[in-house]
C-alpha cells in the first residue's frame, strides 16, 4: 500500500455521510490501493483482506457499488478483467515521482464497458485532464475552488455536475420530492433523485416507491417528528439497502425497532 492524502474536504462533504462510516473508510483505503493514475483491481474480497482483516463482515462490493453510484469511482472491465478508477485522483493526490507507472488499462470510455447504467455517461471528473493537488480539497464535488492560473474554460471544464440541473428532475420524480416528508438539516434534492433513479432502472414502480414514501410519512406525523433529524435524508430513503426503505410497512406496531437505523444520520452534521 501507498502513503495519500487526506484533508479536510473529505469531512465537510455532504455526499459521503448517506455511506455507512465502513463504507467511507473503505474509500479512503482504495486510495492507498490505487496505483498513480487511481486505479486498482476490482476484486472486492481481496480488498476486503487487505483493508479489513479483522472485519469479516465489510460487504465491499455493496459499499463499492454505493461509491460508484456517487460518481466517486466507476467500475469497469476490459476484457475478463475488472478495474477500479477513483474518479478525480490526480486532481487530488500527489503521487511519489519514484512510484512505478500504472499498468492498469484505463477505462474505455467509447464503450460501456464501465458498469454504468445503459446509455449514462461517465462522470466529467473521469474525462477531465490530471490536475495539481488543490489544497483544500480532496474528493470530488468540494465546496472549494481551484485557485490556480488557469484558463477559464479549463476551470468551466473543471466545475462539478454532481447536483443535476432543474430541467433534468423527471414529472415523477418530483411527484414523489413534494411529498416526501421535510426534516431538519441538509437533503440533497440532487442525491435523492440519483438514488430514486436507480431503484427506477432496478425495476422499482414509481407507484411502489410512492406508497412507501406516505407510508413513512404518515407514521412520522404519527410520531411527531415531521421536520426533525429523526427524518432520513431522502437519498438514504431511496438508497440501495436491501430491503430498500420505502418496501418496509412503516407501521407503529412493526417498526418500533427499525428507529436505530438512522440515529447515526441523525447525529452527522450534513
């Protein structure tokens, strides 16, 4: 493993919290992974060994396909082999000049060849050219900007699409957004919708996840805490937990155990 990196825009970024903290620590070892160009192989139970050794229960692959749908990797194959590239390393990572090239083949990104969905394109991270470490930063999507003396398309080049623009929230989505109960602290109407997105190309009907939806809301006015941070940001709602959130009865009488799930949420400051 490779010395990186870590700084405090890994902390104040407001994406990563809907990952369980085992899912974050991973990212942070896939870097210490990652050859210089951010890449590694994607063979998640030797990862699992050399990361977690004494955590047998870490589900890498579960937290590496979260990872990926927030654009923070893609995963991707060439031929047989599988592969992973952290989106966006050398923008913020400093490899060694004596660390050895990558071997690794990089992604081909005239194919679908990177386990994205269908027809979806790669993160504009993973097509932007390397670029210096930026001082406060480290991970895609920071609050911060690059202060160097660039020209301004290349910074435009650069900017983030993490939050998808008002025109691209689809009739439905946003049926289901006006409905979903308010809490206190952030909700990312952006990451909601990825989320809600993916359950829809997973085979979800927008009539399912909608009944879910009322369902959690209406116990949560039952309960009183419409509007508190005992409500789940609507990305963790539409995440890929398995049973996924808005399948589950949301009943007084069968959920009064289920509350533990989201108390770490709760307690973050996102």
């Amino acid at each position: 493993m490779r010395a990186r990196n870590i700084k405090p825009g890994f902390f104040e970024n407001e994406i990563l919290p809907e990952i369980e903290p085992l899912g974050r620590l991973l990212f942070i070892g896939l870097w210490c992974l990652a050859d210089r160009k951010g890449r590694l192989e994607d063979r998640p139970r030797r990862i699992s060994g050399q990361l977690f050794p004494y955590d047998k229960e870490c589900d890498v692959n579960r937290y590496l396909d979260e990872l990926q749908e927030r654009e923070f990797l893609v995963r991707y194959t060439n031929g047989t082999d599988k592969f992973i590239q952290i989106i966006s390393f050398n923008k913020h990572q400093s490899p060694h000049i004596k660390e050895r090239a990558s071997t690794t083949p990089a992604p081909d990104i005239s194919e679908t060849s990177t386990g994205q969905a269908p027809g979806k394109p790669l993160p504009r991270q993973l097509l932007a050219p390397p670029d210096s470490l930026i001082p406060d930063s480290l991970i895609p999507d920071s609050k911060h900007l690059d202060d160097s003396d660039e020209s301004t398309e290349r910074k435009s080049s650069q900017k983030s699409t993490r939050q998808p623009v008002k025109s691209e929230y689809t009739p439905e989505f946003e049926k289901v957004w006006a409905i979903y109960p308010k809490r206190e602290g952030s909700n990312p109407k952006g990451s909601a919708f990825k989320a809600w997105n993916a359950r829809i190309r997973g085979g979800y009907t927008h009539e399912e996840i909608n009944n879910g939806v009322v369902r959690y809301a209406s116990l949560k006015k039952s309960a009183g805490e419409l509007g508190t941070r005992f409500i789940m940001q609507a990305a963790t709602f539409f995440g890929p937990e398995d049973p996924p959130h808005f399948t589950l009865p949301w009943s007084e009488s069968e959920n009064t155990d289920m509350e533990p799930v989201e108390d770490w949420r709760d307690r973050v400051d996102v």
